[in-house]
C-alpha cells in the first residue's frame, strides 16, 4: 500500500520535475515581463545627453545603458548617478566638484525632461516609479555617489533634493570630510581611517538626508561608517551597489554585520554585477587593466568617452585580448551573492544593481539589453515570482516609500 501511494506521490509530483528547459525559459520570460525591474546604479559621463551619449543611439561601443536595450532586455528603471571622484579638499575643488555635480543634474534633466520625455521619466516618488511604469515609458531616477561636491556646506542637501536625488552616498574611494571610505586612496598615502566612521558632519548629513527624503548609501563607506550609518539614521537605508564579505572578501563588499545592521533599519542591500567583487580576480588581470588605463590616461570608464576614435579602437582591441585571457564572472556568480544576501538577512532585504559605465557588467550582464539573463538565473535557482519582483525593485519601493514617509513626518513637525 505503502509503495503504492508513495508511487502516486511521485506521478503528482512528476510534472513539476519534469520541466523542459525551454518551458522554464518560457516561464522566465513571463514573469520578466511582468516584474518592475529597477537597477539602482548606472553611471554617467559628463557628456551624457549629448551626441556622444545619445540614450537613443547605441555608439560604437562602451556605454552601457540606452533606451533601445533597456526595451530589449526589460529593464524597466535605472537610477543614474551624479559621481564626482574623490579630488582635492580645498575651496577651489570644492568649486569644481560642485560644478561638475551640476552638469549631471542638468544633462539627467535634459534627458528624461525634454530630449526624450515621451520615451523616459524622471520619477521622485516610488508613486512615480509605479505610475511612470503603468504609462510605458522608462523610469530614471537620480542617485548621489560621494559627498565629495557638498564640500562643508551641508545646506547643498536641499538643493540636491530639489534637483531630484532620491539617494546619497556620502563616499566614495577615498576618504572624505563626511566618512571613512572602504577603500583608502593609495596615491595619496591614506590610513585606513580618518575618521573612524562618519565625521561630525557625516552625521549630521545622515539627519539631514533623513529629514529631506533622500535615502542614505552606504556603498563605498568603510565597515565602521556603514554600522555608524545604519545606528544613526531614523529611515532605512541602502547599499545601492555592494556585493557580500560572506561569498568574496572584498573591501566594497558589505559584512555580516553591515548587511543585518541594513536589515534592522528595514532597508535594502542591493547585489552589483562587478567582476572583482564576484570572486577573486587574477591579480595579473588586474595588474594588466590599470597599465592599459595609464597607457590610455584614464581615470573612470567615462573617461574612454574622450578618447579619439583610433586610440578607442586599439583600447577595445587590447580589453578583449584580456577579458579572453580571464573571463570575468557571469550571472551565476552575481547570484551567489544574492543568495547569501537572501540566506543571512532575509528576502525583503535584497536587490541587485549593474554599475554599468562604472566598471559593471558581467558575461551574461553587460549591457541592459541582456537583463533578462539575471532573472532567468533566479528562476533556475527557485526563486517564485513574487521573490524576484521583490528583488529586482519592490523592496527598493518599500524603502523609499518608507523614506518618503519619515521625511512627511519630519516636515509636519517643524511647521
Ligand atoms: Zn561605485
């Protein structure tokens, strides 16, 4: 008898099991184009908007993110980045960061208010995220990566508010007047700590980003600035583009100890698809990559942009000789960290993020064209379609909505 139910078990069982590959891929591709997919950080050069950044226009090569594959690939929003290096601590290049902060802000408006609003919107509220999306357009939000612009004004906040940025990471590689950095510039021979986390203005930027609605990144901060972060911030916060310490060892990925402080404040980490932050890279690869960024005077990816057509050309030649060398980690390395993330802290915990035109892009994830790849991975994995809406941007959502609501609170009581 026995034998016989567990034998009618197994026939129920069976079709579930017995899943073709081509009928999973089916089902990915239903619950992709059903799912709000948001990537929380795509960079931009400073020539964004113009014709050698045409969001309509793929160039010839290198930028990673234009209307067209993020139609292909179902890449529904992109928070894109206003990102200054770490440069001098001094009026004048507070000037020039300043400045050059800006010039983001506007060449993102231009875009998404005029050049090609009736393809792409700027979204300040998750409410607009959702609205934008139901309407068809794509969704393009703004993100802050590295105080480094506000300088010591911290009234700046305001304006950056204003202008549309919904994220603020108070670092980047170097350390600041705000915070620690997690990674130390070595040319300027830095210790590991400045501050030993967050400066006193650091602090008070994360108030502040509170008080305003702007969500507070850890990406970038030393392990110390994240904790001190997370302790202090009244809303839930971010990691907007970090992998895990729990799968690689990396000094931007986030520890334990960071992810579950993320948690407590009922914020959001979100996985990066960047090769060295996967898995150990060859150190000769790594060697060989900055050699050829001297050779062809780079700084950031957005610096190949200036690059005349012949030297781009030899660039790319030598890039693909390398990557052929040492593949870079794919999909499923990306989604190893997610399921740790997941594992640890829970799934309203987890999203993912591409830093394409900054140093992101994985086999199977190098342009918005192939995102549909990262969820075909998730479902492989197991993951139900509720999980994956989550990952790819409920939980982001959930967050701002959160934020958005402490910040309401806040005004109401200082009217
Ligand atoms: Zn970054």
């Amino acid at each position: 008898m026995r034998s016989i139910l567990l034998a009618a078990v197994a026939l129920l069982a069976w079709p579930a099991c017995a899943e073709t590959d081509a009928e999973l891929i089916a089902r990915a591709h239903a619950i992709h184009d059903r799912t709000l997919t948001i990537d929380t950080h795509v960079d931009i050069p400073a020539n964004f908007g113009s014709d050698a950044y045409d969001m309509m226009k793929p160039g010839p090569r290198g930028q990673q993110v234009h209307l067209p594959t993020m139609l292909e690939g179902g890449l529904d929003a992109t928070f894109l980045i206003v990102f200054v290096g770490q440069g001098e601590r001094s009026t004048w290049g507070y000037a020039k960061a300043l400045s050059d902060a800006f010039v983001k802000f506007a060449a993102i408006h231009k875009v998404a208010d005029a050049t090609y609003h009736d393809k792409m919107e700027l979204a300040y509220t998750a409410a607009d995220v959702r609205r934008i999306y139901k309407s068809g357009k794509k969704v393009a939000l703004i993100g802050v990566e590295n105080g480094y612009p506000i300088g010591k004004d911290i009234r700046l906040l305001d304006q950056f508010y204003d202008y549309g940025a919904r994220y603020f990471g108070e670092v980047h590689n170097g350390h600041n007047d705000l915070a620690d950095s997690a990674q130390p510039d070595k040319r300027r021979n830095e210790a590991a700590e400045e501050h030993g986390g967050l400066s006193p203005l650091g602090k008070d930027v994360v108030r502040r980003l509170n008080e305003l609605g702007i969500m507070v990144d850890v990406s970038h901060s030393s392990d110390k600035s994240t904790l001190e972060m997370a302790r202090l911030s009244a809303a839930p916060i971010i990691a907007s583009h970090s992998g895990v310490k729990g799968v690689f060892a990396h000094p931007r990925n986030l520890t334990d100890e960071g992810l579950l402080a993320i948690k407590k404040t009922g914020g959001v980490a979100q996985m990066i698809a960047f090769d060295d932050y996967l898995r150990a890279v060859a150190p000769e690869k790594t060697a060989e990559i900055s050699a050829l960024y001297k050779e062809y005077g780079l700084t950031q990816p957005g610096d190949l942009a200036k690059l005349p057509a012949d030297a781009l050309a030899a660039y790319d030649r030598k890039m693909s000789e390398l990557e052929l060398k040492w593949p870079r980690a794919g999909v499923r390395e990306l989604i190893d960290h997610v399921d740790y993330a997941v594992k640890k802290a829970g799934i309203d915990t987890v999203g993912i993020a591409s830093d394409f035109n900054g140093g992101g892009g994985i086999a199977g994830w190098n342009s918005a064209a192939e995102t549909f790849n990262v969820t075909l991975e998730m479902v492989k994995r197991g993951y139900t379609e509720e999980q994956i809406a989550k990952i790819w941007g409920g939980n982001l959502l959930r967050v701002m909505e959160r934020v958005e609501e402490h910040a309401a609170r806040e005004k109401k009581k200082h009217k």
